[in-house]
C-alpha cells in the first residue's frame, strides 16, 4: 500500500537537523516565546488578527467552542448546525459541552454545504451557531452562507484543517466566520507532528482562548490584557494572581518544539501547497475522464449530460 504522507514534515532532513540542535541549546521547552513567534507568523500569513497556538486541531474545536461559551454568545441547550461530511472533533465539543449537534446535508457536486442546503435546513432548525467544514480544500457559495448567518444572527465557524491556503472569490478560506480552525497533524499541509490553531479578527475571543487553553490562568496573556482581567476581579496580588482560575479551561498547549517545526514549516507552506495543487491536477486529468464513476468537484456538464472536467483551480 502506498502511503497518503510520510509521517514527519517537508524538508526532513534538514528539518531535523535544525530541531536536534534548537533542543540541544534552547532552555525552555513547554509553551514560550516559540509558540508565540509562531502564532505571530501565522496570523500574518492567514491574514488574521490573531491566532491562538494548541496542541492539536481538534483541541482548538474544543477551546474554541468553550471560549464562546464562557463569554456568554452561546449556551448549553442551544442548537449548534455542522456539516454533514466532516470529522469526529467538530461534533464532540458540542456533545461534550451541552449544545444540540445537528448535521447539514452537502452538496454532491463540491461534498461542502451550499447556501441552498442551509437555507433548507434553517426552514426547519433555527440555530445559533454554524460550524462549517471547508472539505478536501473546497467549499461551496461560503460567501452567501456567511451572508445569511449575518442576517439571522448566526455564528459561523469554519474547520479549514483541509483547505490552507484555498482562496475563494479573492479570499483565504478560514476568513469568512468569525474564527477557523487549523490542524498541523502530519497529514495536513504543514506539520508540527502535533498541533493545531484558531484565528481570528475578535480579540476578546483571542484572550478567552487563550485563558481556556491553559487551565483557565491568564498566565499567557500579555501584561495590559493581565492588568485588564485582575482589575475587573480585584485581585491586585502578584501571589494570587498566580493561582487564580478565571473560567472553564483546560491544559491544551502545545511546545516549544511544535512551535520550532511550526516556524520551520511556514517557510515551506506555499511551496507545499504548489505542489499538492499540481498533484491534484495531474491525477484529476486521468481520474476524471472515467464516466463510470461520480466524480464530484470541480466539473462541467456537457449537452450529453457527460461529466465533463474542469481543472483549471
């Protein structure tokens, strides 16, 4: 069997070499300056405001989903929507968290959920949130889901663990919603063996996600948003302030060494996506010349009503 990945990350070889020696000398290896280098860097590539740092994809569902809880913009018992065709870990933290999980079907054609498939959905299920998959770096109409979400009052998340670095319509997927998530698990674009991340615009969520990922401190906050947070629970001693837990939370940080690969791999990242992209044309040209089978994405249909592709991404 051929192997989807090699289970390490681009440019191995040297990539290795510069982590032995960044382990060798660095003198920190749980959460610091790293990971925050690297939150910075990749905000700026998402184009983003901020991006919060985890331990992986699925732990930054999770923060997200219990950063909007705490904050009061969604509560248990209210109806969360999610596509149909996704992983485990976008449903769970609704599971887990109390909120009613509720598929919305996709279209055949791109596999993501279209503007018309919620509008049907929304005749029957009114909900508060909307966290959308942007499946195998696709999507459908997003920018009139978004539309819709706004008008109702909907909060839409995107889960682009597949789709880094997809623009549509002159904008990166993961910007249409309120926040998105991201993997760097090793069979995603860019890895950090394990790891994840959340961006936004909104920067009261940024703090609460951070205050979620470590257990509730706001030991990784930056000195004004620390003064801001003790100030509003009066507590002005540097002894307790030190073990004071604000609000719901969990250890979900990643490492210095995730950090490192993640700085590492940004590098790369429009290398890599390149060549997945040429890969994918390169396969879909044999691929879908074969009418037996549906072949969904990216294709027109002639007058014979023949699937006919279209390629050019």
């Amino acid at each position: 069997m051929i192997k989807l990945i090699k289970s390490t990350f681009y440019n191995e070889a040297e990539t290795k070499k510069e982590l032995i020696k960044f382990i060798k000398t660095n003198k920190q290896l749980s959460f610091g300056s790293e990971c925050e280098k690297f939150e910075k860097n990749f905000a700026e590539y998402q184009k983003r405001k901020f991006c919060v740092f985890f331990n992986s994809g699925s732990s930054a569902n999770l923060a997200l989903i219990q950063a909007l809880l705490n904050l009061g913009r969604v509560k248990r018992n209210h109806t969360a929507a999610f596509s149909a065709l996704t992983w485990p870990t976008n449903v769970m933290p609704f599971v887990q968290l109390g909120l009613e999980p509720l598929p919305v079907d996709v279209e055949l054609e791109t596999l993501n959920v279209s503007s018309r498939k919620f509008l049907e959905f929304l005749k029957q299920h009114p909900v508060k949130i909307f966290f959308i998959t942007n499946v195998l770096g696709f999507c459908d109409d997003i920018d009139k889901i978004k539309e819709i979400c706004d008008k109702r009052g909907i909060i839409l998340l995107e889960d682009n663990c597949e789709a880094l670095g997809t623009i549509y319509k002159k904008k990166k997927l993961g910007n249409f919603g309120l926040a998105s998530t991201f993997s760097f698990f090793v069979g995603h674009h860019m890895s950090t063996i394990e790891g994840g991340a959340v961006c936004t615009d909104d920067k009261e969520l940024a703090r609460m996600l951070k205050i979620v990922r470590a257990h509730g401190w706001d030991r990784n906050l930056n000195p004004n948003e620390q003064k801001k947070i003790r100030t509003a629970f009066n507590n002005n001693s540097d002894f307790y302030s030190r073990y004071t837990f604000y609000d719901l939370g969990y250890n979900l940080r990643p490492t210095e060494i995730n950090g490192f690969l993640g700085g590492t791999q940004l590098k790369f990242i429009d290398e890599i996506i390149k060549k997945r992209n040429k890969n994918f044309v390169e396969l879909a040209k044999h691929i879908y010349k074969n009418n037996g089978c549906y072949l969904p994405i990216k294709f027109n249909r002639s007058p014979k009503n023949k699937r006919k592709t279209n390629i050019s991404l």
